[in-house]
C-alpha cells in the first residue's frame, strides 16, 4: 500500500492485475469512521469505476497520477446516481479531455445524460467494454442495493466484481484487501444504517452476478476481498431473504 496524502490518508493498492483501489478514510468521532473507494483499471483505454466525492476529487486525482497520467483516463463509470457515485464526474472529464462516462441505459436516461458535460456511453445489460487485455462486463440490478438505475461491471480477465455498496464495511483503518469474513462486518453495518431496498428480485440479482464466478470483490466502502466470491453473494441472499 502506498500512501499519496501523508493528511488525509488517501492511499492506493494494487488488488489484482491491473486493478488499483484507491482508498480515503474518514474518521467520524465516536463511529469508527467510514471509507471511500474508487477503483482504476490501467490498460490501453482505462477505467475508474466510481467518479467519487466532488469534494474528494483533488485527493483521488492526486493518488491516480501515481499511477497513470490523469488525462490518459479514458473511462469514467458511474454504478448509480449518488453523491458518492458520480459526484466527482465532471472533474474527471476535465482533467480527461478524451473520457467519457460510462453507466447504465437506465442511469443515462434519468440522471447522467443531464448531468455529464458530455454524452455518455450507455451500457446495456450484459454488454462487454473492451480496455486492451482486460474487458469489463455490465450487469444490470436495480435497486440492489438501492437506486433504479444501479449496475456493476467484472473485469473479466482478473474476475473482478467491482460490486459498489455491497458489502458495505464501517470503518476507516481496513486492510486493502483481505480473505477474512466480510458479510459479518458488512450485515452488522446494515442493521444500523439499512440502506437497502429490500427488492423482492434479490435473489435473481445476486445469483446471476454469483455466476461470473468472481474472485475478487472490490466493494466502495470497506476491504476488497479474496475468495470464492460466488459463495459470498449466495451467503448475501440467503441474508437477505431469510
């Protein structure tokens, strides 16, 4: 791990290949604190999966250009509309004169083709964005865990699953990236803040990303994770419909 703002903590790691989580922490008193993460596939064309906090933008511009040069983002992709999500996007196509966003039909619909300085590229469901070696697919799940116009993308080559809100962990000093259990920590999150929406299509949702067969889960909020990721999210909708 390497740290990029000695101030506030922001730091960056490489989760798989190609794949860097850049973290912020932020220590709330009395809370444990919170982090954010958005995730940078470097290839020929790359990605950031989660624009970020608009008022993140100078600490997470900042940790990428360690790794690449900031205008050689080609890609910058949107899960839902959400402070968190997308608040950052049109800072990114900024500094990127070449980017462009990229979401969900549904979210270009209702949100990102008002909202982006330029048009963006509209995914449908099950569509596969070629960036070089690595491709990145898109799935489709509403309201899992909220917002209508909510997807995911798998970096096929590395079975990614950057899986935004999902496992959503509290805190602010979490490893990287870990093997350790994260549905105990994550489900203890949502009991206190139940950002869910309880969509009766769970299920379904969580089985078809199961069928990608992730390895490695790149959750926003919280450690990456290292598994048979397939079992996780079947563990997540047994939780969720019990």
């Amino acid at each position: 791990m390497t740290v990029t703002n000695r101030e506030s903590g922001t730091n960056v790691h490489e989760i798989a290949d190609g794949i860097y989580r850049i973290n912020t922490p932020v220590k709330i008193p009395g809370s444990g604190g919170f982090s954010f993460n958005q995730y940078l596939i470097v290839d020929d064309e790359p990605l950031l999966f989660h624009a970020g906090l608009r008022k993140m933008f100078p600490l997470v511009c900042e940790a990428l250009a360690t790794i690449l040069p900031v205008e050689k983002l080609r890609y910058v992709t949107v899960s839902h509309t959400e402070a968190d999500e997308a608040g950052a996007l049109n800072d990114w196509l900024a500094a990127a004169p070449d980017s462009e966003p990229v979401c969900g039909r549904v979210a270009t619909m209702v949100s990102i083709g008002d909202l982006a300085d330029r048009p963006p590229r509209a995914l449908a469901d099950g569509e596969v964005l070629s960036l070089g070696k690595h491709s990145v697919r898109w799935f489709d799940t509403p309201h899992l865990p909220h917002a209508w116009d909510c997807g995911y993308m798998i970096e096929e080559q590395t079975a990614t699953l950057l899986c935004g809100d999902l496992f959503t962990q509290g805190g602010s000093d979490l490893a990287p990236i870990t093997e350790s259990d994260i549905l105990g920590p994550s489900e203890a999150f949502r009991h206190q803040m139940d950002y869910f929406s309880h969509t009766k299509n769970a299920r379904a949702m969580l089985e078809r990303l199961a069928g990608a067969n992730p390895e490695t889960l790149a959750c926003m909020h919280g450690s990456a994770w290292r598994g048979d990721g397939a079992d996780l999210l079947r563990a997540l909708a047994d939780v969720l419909t019990a």
